[in-house]
C-alpha cells in the first residue's frame, strides 16, 4: 500500500533535477562574466536555450519515446564537453546530465553514456588543475554513482507507480477486480 503520493514525490524530485541544471548553468555563466569571458557565458546561454528547447519538446511535443530525446541529449552533451573544456563551472553540469542519459535511453546506453560524461568530467577537472589529484577524479566519480542510483530508483518507483495505476484503471473496469 502506497502511504504518500508517489506521483508527487517523483514529479518533485524530476523538477529538481531540471531545477539542478537551471542552477549550475546559471552559476557556470555568472561565473564565466565575471571573469569577462563573455564569448563563454554566450555559449553557456545557449546551451539553456538548448536545453530548454529540449525540455519543451519532449515534454509537450514529441515525448519520450521519440528520436528527438537521443539527438538532443547528443548536442547537448557536445555543448557542454567544450564548455567545460573552456572553463571549470560547467563540469558540475555532468551530474544532471547523468540523469538525462538515465532517462531518456537504454539501461545499457546509459551507463555508457554516464561512463562518458564521467571520464569527461575528470578529464576537464584535470586540465583545469594542472594536476591529477584525488577530489577532481574522485568528485566526478561519487556523482555519476550517486546520479545513476538515484535516476534507477526513480525509475523503479516510476515503473511500480505505473504498474500500480494499470491494476487500478483495471479494477475498475471490473477486469480483475472484486467490483
């Protein structure tokens, strides 16, 4: 028996994960203007501007299932390699990114996906300290695995929740049910 609504808990969490997004990139540009990389800061707007146009389509317009989910999720992913390749803030953007790959393919592509922005996410770190050091591999590492288990518990909870609102739309039709 389900005690809380499910439904709302996980509308809540996905918010918060595109909210995630919303935040970091906001900082990322903030943070490149103030250190007058404006050319940088464009970029990162457009990336949102992306972003955005993703959300919108695959929520109102094409859906999950469509082809749009995975070519987005590629140029989206291309924009944000070369932004943090150009400047440190970007990188936290793999983290909701993560979820993103986890959501919109295959278990299996995911987790390549997710090894992808990972390694990507150390690399640039790297790069930008001059050094290999334990917080910039490590970092990247604990989120990508704290992203992937959330996003396959949500998807878990997201499945019994369906399956759950299946046997109910079943019962009352009077297939199954006592009634």
């Amino acid at each position: 028996m389900i005690d809380f609504p499910l439904p709302s808990a996980l509308r809540l969490l996905r918010w918060a994960v595109h909210g995630t997004f919303w935040v970091l990139l906001v900082i990322a540009v903030a943070d490149a203007l103030h250190a007058g990389r404006g050319g940088v800061a464009l970029a990162g707007a457009l990336l949102g501007l992306l972003g955005l146009a993703g959300l919108l389509g695959l929520l109102y317009v094409l859906g999950r299932g469509s082809w749009f989910g995975p070519v987005w999720l590629v140029l989206v992913t291309v924009g944000w390699a070369g932004l943090a390749a150009t400047a440190p803030s970007f990188g936290w953007l793999a983290y909701p990114l993560c979820f993103a790959y986890l959501r919109l393919l295959p278990v299996w592509a995911a987790m390549y996906g997710v090894a992808v922005l990972t390694a990507t996410a150390a690399a640039t770190g790297v790069w930008h300290a001059g050094a290999v050091t334990m917080p910039v591999v490590a970092g990247p590492l604990a989120g990508a695995l704290a992203a992937t288990l959330l996003a396959l518990v949500y998807e878990a909870i997201h499945a019994a929740c369906d399956r759950e609102a299946a046997r109910d739309r079943n019962d009352g039709f009077g297939m199954g049910g006592t009634g």
